[in-house]
C-alpha cells in the first residue's frame, strides 16, 4: 500500500509540475484570452461562429498579426518600432507611385519598395545600436518623418493624398493572386493574408524556439552586457530585428495596396500601438527578454474577434477601444501573474 501510495504522489506531483510548466509559458494569458472572447461573442452571434464569420475576423486578425509577430520579437529584443503602422503606407505609396509614373512592372515596383522598406530598418536599428538612444524616440522620429514624407511626396507628385490606379500596371493580376487572392474553405471566404499570417507564426515560433538567432533575440533582450561578453552580436541582431519589423509594413502595406489597387498616405497610422499591445497581450515584457511569437499573434486574433464581434452584436463601433484598453490592462496584470509564477516553478 505504501509503494501504490506513493506511486500515485509521484504521478500527482508530475501533473502538477506538467501544469504548472504549461501555465508559466510566456502564451498561457493569450490562450486563455483568445478563448474567453470568442466564447463571449460565440455564444451571443450564430453568424460571429460560422464560416463567413470566422472569414470575416480572421481577415484583420491576419494583417494586425503580420506585424505583431515582428513587433514581438524586436521587444523579446529590448526594443520597440512607433514606425512599422506607418511603414504599411510608405511602402505601399513607394510601389504604387514608381509604378504608376514610370510604368515599371509591379513586381520591379514592389522590389523597390522592399529595398526602400529595409533602408529604413537598417536605418532605425543602426541610430540605435550606434548611439545607445531609446528606440522609442528614434521610431517615434522615424515615424513623424514617414508620415509627412507620405503626404507631401504624395501630394506633390499626384496633387492628392492617396496614389490610385494600380490595377492598371503591368503584373498587377499575379501580383493580386499571390497578395490579395481568397481561398474557398468551408463555406467561407478566406483571404491569402491568413496563409501569410500562418506561414509567418511557423517561421517566427522556430526562429525563436530553435535557432541560434532566438537565443540571441532572448539574450540581448534579457540582459545585452552578458549576451556581448559571451560573444553574441547584441548590434547585428538588433539591427535585424529592426529590419523585420519593416519587412512586415511592407508585406502588409502591399497586401492592401493589392486588394484596394490604391494607398491612402495616411493608411496604417496608429496600428503600431495596435501591434505593441498584441505582444504585450502575447507575453512580451516592456523590459526585453521574455515572449512568445505564438502568444502575439493570438493577442492579434483576440483584436480581429473583437473588432467584428462588436459589429456582430450591434454596438458602437467607439466600444473597441474601451475593450482595448481593459485588455491591455487584463493582460499586463496576467502576464505579471504568469511570470512571477514562472519564477516560482524554477526554484
């Protein structure tokens, strides 16, 4: 009796630790946040569950979490990017305003646009590195410079503030096809950002659990004076992270600028906060070192959910914001929860 007694106390206390192993991952708050809000609207809107539904959130769920995934990383890095909303537009008016002026194909415009996307990231993470300055203030920088270059360039080379027509450019069609197309699935229409966003959270959750690179991103974000004395390039790995936060603007500003075959030059701006409080949601502490890639992009489709799940139930669409802000705070108090517990299990 005493062998089985204790057999079954070493099983309880296996599950316990399994539990609590679970619970102290960086993602447990978003897990549980993403199932509380869509057992919440769920259970008030038949249409929020169907496939049309799920379509339908699935879709600013998808462009919000492009970005999270790369915002997340950069903070796990002890970083932060105010420039990767406005970047969707800077990028997108890039491709749309060579195309349109010189009658390149889309494919070439889309390349600049790509080059002009990683000069800026380069830009950003070297004026960091090189100058030991918050990346608050250089993005915020970064940010107010785009954003007046966007309205002014637009307006001076096309007297307004959005450049349309791009449907009208050699290559558009098979450039909608890889950015802007829809998959029938289930009844519903899904569009290809959520393959994007798909391949993107596979990409980045190996990036982070299992490579090199992810133990650097962990360590310069952790604690930078160890990480260089151990030989990690703190630099280099900042400047990269900065680099994939611009990447992700301009795959998300070309994915709009495919399916609206225009950009607004104000598109995207305020997203960025959108993009910071998804990581936040997801794990990722103000202070660098500690995150999940997984759990940002579900603090991105707790976003998608709730802003069509609003217009779901029929509220004022001003109510967004209010649930924004008690989520962040929900969330913060959580992640706080989840890592003083996590610091519990390893002693």
């Amino acid at each position: 009796m005493a062998i089985v007694s204790a057999g079954r106390s070493i099983e309880q206390a296996g599950r316990i630790q399994s539990f609590r192993a679970a619970f102290a991952h960086p993602g447990s708050a978003a897990v549980i946040g993403a199932v509380g809000v869509f057992v919440f609207f769920a259970a008030q809107s038949g249409p929020f569950r169907s496939a049309a539904g799920i379509s339908n959130w699935l879709d600013p769920a998808s462009l919000f979490g492009i970005s999270s995934i790369a915002v997340a990383l950069l903070m796990i890095g002890g970083e932060f990017d105010l420039s990767a909303g406005v970047m969707t537009a800077s990028t997108g008016l890039v491709a749309g305003l060579v195309g349109t002026q010189t009658g390149l194909n889309i494919w070439f415009d889309l390349l600049i646009a790509l080059v002009f996307a990683v000069a800026v990231g380069t830009l950003n993470g070297l004026i960091v590195v090189s100058t030991s300055l918050p990346s608050f203030i250089v993005t915020l920088g970064t940010f107010l410079s785009l954003q007046g270059l966007n309205l002014g360039v637009t307006k001076l080379v096309v007297n307004q503030v959005y450049a349309g027509g791009l449907d009208q450019i050699h290559g558009y069609s098979s450039a909608h096809k890889v950015f802007a197309s829809t998959i029938n699935f289930a009844g519903g229409q899904f569009p290809i950002s959520v393959v994007w966003w798909i391949g993107l959270i596979i990409f980045g959750a190996w990036l982070l659990g299992y490579t090199r690179f992810g133990n650097w991103v962990f360590s310069v974000g952790g604690n930078p004076t160890a990480a260089r004395s151990v030989g990690v390039p703190t630099k280099r790995t900042k400047i990269m992270l900065f680099i994939g936060t611009a990447l992700s603007g301009w795959l998300i500003g070309t994915i709009e600028a495919m399916r609206l075959a225009a950009v607004q030059a104000t598109q995207g701006v305020g997203n960025e906060l959108i993009f910071i409080v998804a990581a936040v949601i997801g794990g990722c502490l103000l202070t660098g070192g500690h995150g999940s890639v997984i759990g940002a992009a579900l603090g991105a489709l707790i976003f998608g959910m709730t802003q069509q799940g609003i217009v779901y139930l029929n509220w004022n669409s001003d109510w967004f914001f209010l649930f924004l802000g008690a989520l962040l705070l929900a969330a913060a108090l959580l992640n706080h929860f989840v890592r003083r517990y996590a610091m519990e299990a390893r002693l």
